[in-house]
C-alpha cells in the first residue's frame, strides 16, 4: 500500500519547482492554505502522510504558482495591518510598503474622533478597512471606480465585522457631490503607461487600471491634487502613495493646487513613499 507522500516530502518537492528566495515559504503557505492550518503544524506533523485528494489539491496550486500567478491570487488572500483580506484578480494586491501611508494617516487622526476619511481607489478595502479598524469612531469612505473592486472591498468589511464603513461608486472624487473630509488618503496607480515592469511578474496579472496612469504615471496624482481642495475641510489633509521617484513631481504637483505644509515620507528602505500636504486657505 502507498503510505503517500510526507509533509516534509511534499513542501521539498514543490520549493524546488518554485523559483526566488522564497520559494520554500512560498511552498509551505500554499500547503497551509489547503489544509487550514496555522504554520505551527508544519513542523509537529512534517512525517505526517498526505491524503491523495489534498496533493492533488495542492499540486493545482503549485502549478498556478510555478506559471508566474502571484501567491495572493492563488490563495486568494493577502494579509495587511494584521488583517486577513480577500483578494482576486478585480484588486490589485495590498503591498507592506502602503502600510506607511496608514501609518502617516493614523498620525493625522486621534484617537475617539468623530471624524471623515475617504479612500479614493480602495480596491481591496486595504487602507480603508485598517483606518476604520484602528479609528472605530471615524467614519470611512471607500470608492472605486470598478465595481468589482468595490464588491470585494465590501466583502472584506464585512468578513472583518467593521461598519463604520461606506462604499461608493465613484471615480475619484467623481460622485462626491459636495461632500467634505477631514482627511483624504489613496494609492493611487503610479506607472508610467509604457513601462516595462507592468509585463513581469506580478504586475502581469494585476489590473492595470490599478497600476498605470498616463505617459509619466503622474496622471492620477494630478487629478486627485486638483480635485481634493473642493472636497477637504479647512486644514485637512491629502496623502498619497506614489513611486520611489516620484517624490519631487508631487510636492511640486501639491504646490500648484494651493496646499501647504508638503511633506514626503520614505518607507523602511528609505525610498520616497508617500507625499501629503494640507489644505489651504479658501480664495476670497
């Protein structure tokens, strides 16, 4: 009788089809992903042998991996802030380094305010369900402009319990009215339209509306600067994600749309990650 293959034989197996650094965790979460286990198992049960129905599960996986799909869309989740969200190929996948903007955010808003923030672009819901979850007293804006974007945000709030959340259909800031906030947060996409990077890796399978934006990436970032000061209150603030060379067309993208106090902040490897500024005084 096959005694079936072994944890440990399996995981060997499949790190060594997978290419980079991390292919041996890679292989460990996809099985952790099939069986539903905390990582822990692994190593109390790596002698342990395998059903036939779970290898050939996670033999499908590993394929989808080994082709180049990214590990979030192949287990369909992603961590971010300490949060489980659904992800799928509607949303682009939350990165760590966007971490730094809730950071940034969450410095700009106490704690038990009543306060307004919106998220333009939520995709996953990544930004806006970790404010709400930090600042429960807040109320939160999510819009997109994808509607399948938005479904799956919505499903991440409500998978997360959070419901001090609203999602609006909206193109930036294009069904706001006139609605104002007290902070204004996004990741925009930031790619130069031609780009290389956008055909490698996981970008190939992400939505490049999520991703690119014009000739010189900036043309979100242009639109959202021109548009926040009608839909901030006085003082607010508009922060923004962009690439690690963008940092000085920002602040000079802010300074023509009349706000004050630019700034850019860098992430863990010192790169220029996010630009903000407040809202200035109205014109008499």
């Amino acid at each position: 009788m096959n005694p079936g293959v072994s944890v440990r034989a399996l995981i060997e197996r499949a790190a060594a089809q997978l290419p980079g650094d991390e292919a041996r965790r890679e292989a460990e979460l996809l099985l952790l992903h099939v069986l539903d286990r905390p990582r822990a198992w692994l190593y109390a049960h790596a002698a342990d042998a395998l059903p036939s129905g779970v290898v050939a599960q996670f033999d499908g996986l590993l394929a989808r991996r080994a082709g180049g799909e990214p590990l979030a869309y192949v287990t369909g989740e992603r961590e971010f802030w300490s949060l489980p969200l659904a992800v799928s190929p509607a949303v682009l996948i939350p990165r760590h380094e966007t971490e730094r903007l809730v950071e940034l955010a969450l410095e700009r808003v106490p704690p038990d305010v009543d306060c307004a923030i919106a998220d333009l672009g939520t995709g996953s819901g990544a930004i806006a369900l970790a404010l709400a979850h930090e600042r429960p007293q807040a109320r939160v804006l999510a819009c997109d402009a994808s509607a399948a974007a938005l479904a799956q945000a919505q499903a991440n709030a409500a998978r997360l319990g959070l419901g001090n959340v609203e999602f609006v259909l909206s193109d930036w800031f294009a069904a706001f009215g006139t609605r104002r906030f007290d902070l204004v947060v996004s990741n925009p996409p930031y790619i130069a339209a031609d780009d290389a990077h956008l055909t490698q890796g996981d970008l190939r399978f992400e939505p490049a509306a999520a991703l690119a934006a014009g000739a010189d990436g900036l043309e979100a970032i242009r639109r959202i600067a021109r548009d926040a000061p009608a839909h901030l209150a006085p003082g607010a603030w508009l922060l923004f994600e962009h690439g690690w060379d963008q940092g000085a067309a920002a602040r000079a993208i802010l300074a023509q749309n009349g706000f004050v106090d630019i700034f850019t902040a860098t992430d863990l490897e010192q790169r220029e990650r996010v630009s903000g500024a407040r809202a200035g005084a109205p014109s008499p």
